[in-house]
C-alpha cells in the first residue's frame, strides 16, 4: 500500500499528487484544475490519509472562519465537487468518504 509520502514539496498518495507551492494537482499524469477552496480542502484531507477531518477544521482551513459553526451542507456541496474534478469511483482504491455527523476522510484502501 502506498501511502502520503512527501518528496521536497509535492505529496504523492496513490495516483493522486499535490504540490502546495503550486496549487497544483494531478491524478494518474492528468492535471486537474482545483479552486483554491477545493485545493484546501484536498490537501487537509491528504495531510490526514485514512482519518476524520471535522467539518470545523475543514472550513477553518479553506474559509479561514475559525472556530465558527458553519453547516456542514457547505462543506458538502465542495466535497462532492472534488469527487468529481479528481474522478473518484464510490469503490476506488482512493476514495473521499462521508463521516457522518463528523466531517470527511481521504480513504485510502489497500490493494490486493
């Protein structure tokens, strides 16, 4: 399995790469173009691989609104954007999974 690894500045987890100097993005070689709320909420997520990102660290780190409750339909209608944009299957090795009540996780699973 591999897992977020991180060269000079570019964090590498399965096919998906992310370099935070940049803001850049790409899955599989493929560039994909993030907004910068969505590139937030991407690399929060891969700092955490495979743990519960709450939905108040999550518009803290994307919105900058810290320590406010913010609902978490925001947050949502974001994630399912990024789902899109990076082309992750429900059943895919790399996977944005709903925690709910709690916030979001980047899953990564094992391949056998």
């Amino acid at each position: 399995m591999l897992v977020a690894r991180a060269y000079d500045r570019v964090m590498r987890i399965a096919d998906l790469e992310l370099d935070p100097d940049w803001h850049a993005v790409s899955r599989g070689g493929r560039q994909i173009t993030l907004t910068r709320i969505q590139f937030q909420l991407l690399a929060l997520l891969a700092k955490h691989v495979n743990q519960v990102v709450g939905y108040d660290e999550l518009v803290a780190e994307a919105w900058g609104h810290a320590d406010e409750q913010s609902p978490s339909s925001l947050v949502k209608s974001h994630i399912s954007r990024l789902r899109r944009k990076l082309g992750l299957a429900r059943l895919g090795p790399l996977v944005i999974k709903a925690s709910p009540g709690q916030g979001y996780m980047l899953r990564l699973r094992a391949t056998s």
